[in-house]
C-alpha cells in the first residue's frame, strides 16, 4: 500500500515547523513543567494556529474550518506530538470536544461554544473517570437530578481528570436515571460553577495534569444538556472513537530516535554495536506502527473503520512508547542522569547543551510513556476487545 500525503500536506507540515520554529522554544517539554511560562507558550501558540486557520483547519467550513483532509490532519497530529504537543491541553476541544457538539449540539450551543475553541482561548476538560467507574465506564455514578425550579442538580466525584485545574468548562457524563449505559447524560458546565471543587492529584505527569473534581450539589440548567437526556453513550461513543486516534506517539519516538546520534555524539561513537542494532530496530518498529496508524486512518477515509483494528494500533503505539523511551534511556546511560558539566550545558554552542536537552526530552518521554498503556483505555482493554471480535469472527 502506498501512502501519498500530497503537496497541500507537505506545505503543511513544512508551515508548523517554521511556526513551531519561530513561536516554541527549543527546550520546550510541553505545557506540564514546573514551570509556568510553559503553560503560557502552549496558550499563546493556540492563538498563532488560530489566527492563521490552522488549529481547526480539519473542521468542516461551516463551523469555520477548512475541511483538511484526513492526511493534513495526519501531519498536524504528528508534528504536534513530535514536538511535544505545543497546544498543551487545547488538542482536545479541536479533536473531539468541537466535533461532539457539532454532531450532537442544538444550533444555540454551536454558536456558544465552537467559536471559543476555534479561537483558541478554551481549556475543556473531560469529567469521565470515577474513583470506581474506569475501565468500566457504565459503573459510573454520579448523578443528576431534575431541580425543582427547573434544570439539573449534580452531585458526585471525578477522578484522573487531566487540566481540570485549569479548564473553564467540563464535558461531564452523569447519571440521570435507568442502568449501565442506559441513563447517562453528557452536561457541558463551567468548571467555576458553585459547588466544584478541583484538588491536583500529585503526579510524575507534572502540574495540572491530574485531578479530583468533587460536585456538591451544582447547578446546571437545560441549555447544558448536550444531546438527548439519557442517550449520552451515543455521545461517549462518538468521542471514544475521535479521542482513540487523536495522538500519533510514534512521531515522537522517530524524532527522538532520529535525533540521537547527533544528540549524542561522542557517546554515539563508543556505543556496543548491540545497543546501535536495539536503536535501528526501535526505528523500524516505529515505521511499522506508523504504516499501521496510516491503515486506520485509510480505512476511516474510506468509512470502514474497524474497532478492533483500532484497538490493536493502539496496542502497538502505547508499547512502542515505551520500548522506544527504554532504547532511548539505555542509549544515553549515565547522561540521562544530568550534564556532567553543568556550567557548559549551559551555553547553547557546547554539545554538552544539545546533549542535555536531548536528555531532558527523554526523560519526559519516558515519564509520560507510563501512563500511555492506561489513558484513554487500558491495554487489557484493548485487548479484551480484540479478543472478543476474533471470537465472534471466528
Ligand atoms: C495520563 C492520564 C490521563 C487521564 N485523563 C483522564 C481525563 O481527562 N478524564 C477522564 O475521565 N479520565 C482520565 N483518565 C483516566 C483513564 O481513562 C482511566 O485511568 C482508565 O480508563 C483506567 O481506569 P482506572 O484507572 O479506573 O483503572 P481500572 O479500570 O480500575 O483498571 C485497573 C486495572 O485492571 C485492569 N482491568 C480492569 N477491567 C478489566 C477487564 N475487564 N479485563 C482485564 N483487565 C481489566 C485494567 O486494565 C488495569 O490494569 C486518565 C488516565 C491517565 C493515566
């Protein structure tokens, strides 16, 4: 099979890189740091996408996107995390927040909510994850209740709820009524609602990322209801399916594994040739998933999307992300323990300072590789799911 991306792609990718370039520091580790201009750069660099139409270019026109091709979107996604996902927390609302209240809104939330997130001036967080409500979703139990006067009262816990502490609104899932998957409603609330509490969960994610939110009574009206009442699995399945393919992990595992022999120089060069051939067939694993991901993304094209193809890209991408930061770790040996010389590491002419960076860059890949096999579905999960289509197909 034969994966042409075209000359509107490549203008593309080569368009973010300048952007990236110009607009994104070298050292730049994300919007997560301990350090809060990260977080600013990530904000800022939404308004640049934005102001030249690109950070929802793979919109439809109406809601003001430019319809980009499912490759575009492919180059987008992929130099985004090869760069460590310089939107911060924002790739949500574009990937699947926007499209959820596209395809399931009343024209009154479209017009409230698309434009923001088409600016690029919203963090949405998503409210799914309950203390006993993972994996299994449906377990789910925190309810809303009709208000006397009129709307909805919420009350309950979410947990592992990323940027929640720096989101203004939540895609919450509740339980309103009826079983399992019958009965849950999606509400969109502003996350200063009264009655939210956020308490950060300390993690080796960095700040921001992981959080309680506990909901004490609070009010939403019915302007909040996205979709039916009772009919929100409809919805969750919907963005399950956008959030599924919505990172390409392997374009920073090729960028890392590509930058390391310059990276690391002489080390490179005393390298044992056992751990150069690891390194090469690290490569081509990540060529592999890479084709994968690109048969998916074919198929959905096409309309024929598969979930247990799907599940098994995901196998193969959440593993080579961490195969790939234990190549990368064991490649660097000791560096990965900090410059030696500090002073040098310093002056961006040294290699110790490439070197340092590059260190630093692996040592965030590796922390976030960890969670990768849990986040948006686990691996057994995955794998349940395969599992089960081999049985029914025999
Ligand atoms: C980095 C990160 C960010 C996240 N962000 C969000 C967010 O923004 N919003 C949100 O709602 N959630 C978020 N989550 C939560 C995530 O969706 C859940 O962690 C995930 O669905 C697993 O649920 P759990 O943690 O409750 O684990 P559990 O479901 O309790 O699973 C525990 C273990 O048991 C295994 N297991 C469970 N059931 C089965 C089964 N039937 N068969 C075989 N094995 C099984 C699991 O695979 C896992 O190994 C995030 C998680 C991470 C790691």
């Amino acid at each position: 099979m034969e994966f042409e991306f075209g000359a509107e792609s490549d203008a593309l990718r080569a368009r973010l890189r300048e952007l990236i370039a110009e607009h994104v520091p070298a050292d730049f580790l994300g919007a997560f740091t301990d350090d809060p201009r990260d977080l600013e750069v990530a904000q800022a660099f939404c308004r640049v996408l934005a102001r030249d139409g690109l950070l929802t270019m793979a919109w439809p026109e109406e809601y003001g996107g430019r319809g980009g091709s499912i490759w575009e979107q492919t180059v987008m996604r992929e130099e985004m995390w090869a760069h460590h996902e310089p939107r911060g927390a924002q790739y949500m609302g574009v990937n699947w927040v926007g499209p959820a209240i596209m395809k399931h809104g009343t024209p009154e939330q479209r017009a409230r909510f698309l434009p923001p997130i088409a600016a690029g001036e919203v963090i949405w967080c998503q409210g799914f994850s309950e203390p006993d409500a993972g994996s299994d979703l449906p377990a789910l139990r925190t309810t809303a209740t009709r208000a006397d006067g009129g709307g909805w009262r919420i009350n309950g816990q979410k947990c592992w709820t990323s940027y929640a502490g720096i989101a203004q609104w939540c895609f919450l899932l509740a339980r309103t009524g009826g079983h399992r998957r019958r009965g849950i409603t999606v509400f969109l609330l502003p996350v200063d609602s009264p009655g939210i509490t956020v308490r950060p969960i300390r993690s080796m994610l960095g700040p921001h990322h992981l959080n309680e939110v506990f909901f004490d009574d609070v009010a939403v009206d019915d302007s909040g209801v996205l979709g039916e009442v009772g009919e929100g699995w409809a919805v969750v399945r919907d963005v399950l399916a956008y959030e599924r393919v919505g990172i390409s992990r392997y374009a920073r595992c090729d960028r890392l594994l590509q930058l390391a022999p310059q990276a690391l120089a002489d080390v490179w060069d005393d390298l044992p040739e056992s751990q150069v051939t690891r390194w090469a067939t690290a490569l081509l694993e990540t060529r592999g998933v890479r084709l994968l991901a690109y048969k998916v993304l074919q198929a959905q094209a096409e309309g024929h999307t598969d979930p247990a193809v799907v599940a098994a890209y995901r196998v193969a991408a959440t593993l080579l992300d961490q195969s790939v930061a234990e190549v990368l770790m064991d490649l660097l040996g000791s560096a990965a323990l900090g410059p030696a010389d500090p002073a040098a590491a310093a002056d961006p002419a040294d290699p110790e300072h490439r070197l340092a960076r590059f260190a630093a860059a692996v040592e965030d890949h590796w922390r976030y590789a960890q969670a990768a096999t849990i986040a948006s579905g686990t691996l057994e999960m995955q794998r349940n799911l395969i599992g089960r289509t081999l049985v029914r197909h025999g």
